[in-house]
C-alpha cells in the first residue's frame, strides 16, 4: 500500500506532502515529494497510532473476563478514538480470578491483539483503594504473586503495587527479575518510601495524582518525588474529571513529554451512554460521563475510571498551556510504547508498524490504520 499524507508527524517533526509505502503492515519507506500514485491519501493532520497501557474496559465490556469476543469488544472500542496498542488492565478480585482472566487474556497477547497484562490489583492500599475492593486486596507475598507469573508465561507487563503492603519491596525485585516493570500507586507512600521504592526498581506512577497520598508543602508525600525523578514515567488520566487542567499542565511541565504516558484508565462505560455499569464486583453510575462507585443504597461515592478514550486525551492535552499537537501525540504513542518496550508502536519511521491516525481540523479521528489496515473510517 502507498499512503499520501497531507501533515504528518514524524520522529523529527511535522513534514508536509509525505508519501507513505507499507509492506507486510509495517513502514518500508517514508519520502517527500511527489512519488508513486497512491493507493489512499490522508488530508487534515497524521499522528502516530495511540497507545494505551492504561485501560479495563469499553463499549460495554470489560478486560476482566473469562469471554475472548468481550475482550476484542474492549479492543474495537478503543480503536475508533485512535488507539491501535492496548495492554489489559484487570481490576482487583481474588487471585484464583485473576489467574483465570490473565490466562484468558494469555493468547489474546500471543497473537498481538493485546500489547500486554497490566494488573492493578490486588496489591493496593485498602485507605487509597480508588474503586478497588477493599475485602479483596491483598499483600504480594509470593503464594500470591507466582500463580499470576505462572499463568501469564511471560505476558505480563506491568503490575501497580502499594509500596507499605509487606512484602513489597521483595515483589519489585521478584517482578522486575520476571521482566515485569513495577508501578507505584494506590498508596499511603511517603516520599521516602516512593523512593526506596524506585530504587528497588520501580519506574511507573499509575495515575499520578489520583488514589495516592496528596502534596503538602511540609509532607510531600510520594508525588513530587514521582514527578521529578527521571527514572520515573508517570501516567496522567486527561478528561477534565481526574485532574484538573492547571495540574496537568504543572505536571507535564514538570516532568516533559518524555515522561509523561496518557492513559485513559476507562472502564466499561466508555463509548456508551451514561448509565450503571460493572467494575469488577463493583457498580458504578455515569452521570455527564464522569463514572463513579455507587452503593446499595443508591449513594454515590468516589472515581471509578473514566469514561475516556485516546483522542479525547490528546485533544484536551494539545489545548493546555505550554503543549502542542506534537508533545500530546508523544504522550499518547511515543512515550508508553517506549517506556513498556512495545516494538514498532508509537512512531511513524521506517521499520516501525504502519500505525496511524488521520485528525480533522478539530482533532477528531477521521481514520485509523493498524499495521497498514484501516480501523475504523469517520464520516
């Protein structure tokens, strides 16, 4: 296929009137100027394919199953905001279910329909649990984390882990041996034990800000630390609802594009209507697409994953200050794909997967090629 590309984003920036040659789904060629006639041309502005290595749900449906079609459903939804690399993310329940759900998710992996396993649970602190079932959380003593090894035959990619649960540090060491990259997060840490953290071997933040304990210009806690470390890549939620616009645009200037992984962390009320919905064991209200837990008796309590998608991530990031169309785009493909080791993800170059997204005037996706095969087309 030879692909003619109005504006697109390159490794080295924006190039006008590209021609695009792929070949067995990845880049075989990019060149300037007039070329061989091609076989589709993109106007309007092209990015790289999204990448998400934050996210349980979508359409309905939801990662934490035993069910492979509900799976994909996740996958297709996500696909029409632009994002052609997805990790899995299972929400806490007992490990006897989470191996049953990694285990399903294990040939979804293999056959590159998934990116990886990302477990968030059930390693967290029950006083920063977020929507996580404080009854099922657990401390990661290696009774409980080698069956999750053992049943992800090397799919699994991150897990977020509470640093004050017992047996923590020795976890980092254990995951990090296994090729697992270890993320802080829903934790009482201080900055000392974020650090310590790090140290062993940690070099994610799982939505920075949210479920950790707050800044105080005399008790830091763990997020300036996360923040400024440069060992550390930190994941922020862009919809307006997990954190506010200022604080975003503080914390990608604090931190730089590079350092930053927009994630979506939506469950499975994304890409439909408001409405109640699962997570997990848990239920959850969407009301003007904000998504929180509700209790038996109807009382709604605190954020329960977004309702997001990609796109509306890079939209929101592209408008704050001091960032532009390119550094939300590194955000969005570049720098996940680099920090998770995701090969021929997040980049428009020669050799990479012929990923992409062709945006409109008001960055709404139009179309979306995976591995040069196209997605999802917008009117």
């Amino acid at each position: 296929m030879i692909l003619r590309a109005e504006h697109v984003l390159l490794p080295d920036g924006w190039h006008d009137d590209v021609t695009v040659e792929v070949a067995g789904g990845r880049v075989l060629r990019i060149s300037s100027g007039s070329g061989p006639a091609p076989d589709l041309t993109l106007d309007g502005r092209v990015v790289p394919g999204f990448v998400d290595t934050h996210v349980h749900g979508g359409g309905g449906a939801s990662f934490s199953t035993t069910d492979r079609d509900e799976v994909r459903t996740v996958v297709e939804t996500h696909a029409r905001g632009g994002t052609t690399t997805t990790m899995a993310s299972l929400v806490t329940a007992e490990i006897g279910v989470l191996v049953e759900q990694v285990r399903t998710l294990v040939p979804l992996v293999r056959s590159g329909e998934l990116a990886g396993i990302h477990l968030e649970g059930p390693f967290l602190s029950e006083q920063r649990c977020g929507a996580h079932d404080p009854a099922l959380l657990v401390d990661p003593s290696p009774d409980r984390l080698e069956p999750l090894l053992d049943a992800a035959q090397g799919t699994l990619a991150m897990v977020t882990l509470a640093p004050e649960r017992p047996h923590a540090t020795e976890a980092v060491r254990r995951l990090r041996e296994a090729g697992v990259r270890v993320a802080v997060g829903h934790t009482t840490a201080d900055e000392q034990l974020a650090a310590r953290t790090v140290e062993a071997g940690a070099t994610v933040a799982t939505h920075l800000f949210n479920a950790m304990s707050p800044v105080h210009h005399r008790e830091p806690g763990p997020i300036p630390f996360l923040l400024t470390d440069p060992r550390v890549v930190v994941e922020l939620i862009a919809d307006g609802a997990h954190v506010h616009d200022d604080v975003l645009a503080m914390a990608v200037a604090a931190a730089g594009p590079d350092r930053v992984a927009l994630v979506t962390d939506a469950m499975a009320a994304a890409g439909r209507p408001d409405g109640d919905f699962r997570l997990g064991a848990l239920t959850v209200r969407v009301r003007d697409r904000v998504a929180r837990l509700v209790d038996a008796d109807g009382v709604e309590g605190s954020i329960a994953g977004s309702t997001l998608t990609m796109d509306g991530a890079l939209r929101r990031v592209a408008g704050l200050r001091g960032q532009s169309l390119a550094s939300a785009s590194l955000m969005a493909s570049t720098t996940p794909a680099r920090v998770h080791h995701l090969e021929g993800a997040g980049r428009l170059a020669e050799g990479a997967r012929a990923d992409l997204v062709q945006l409109d005037d008001q960055l709404g996706v139009r179309a979306v090629l995976r591995a040069g095969r196209a997605l999802q087309t917008m009117a």
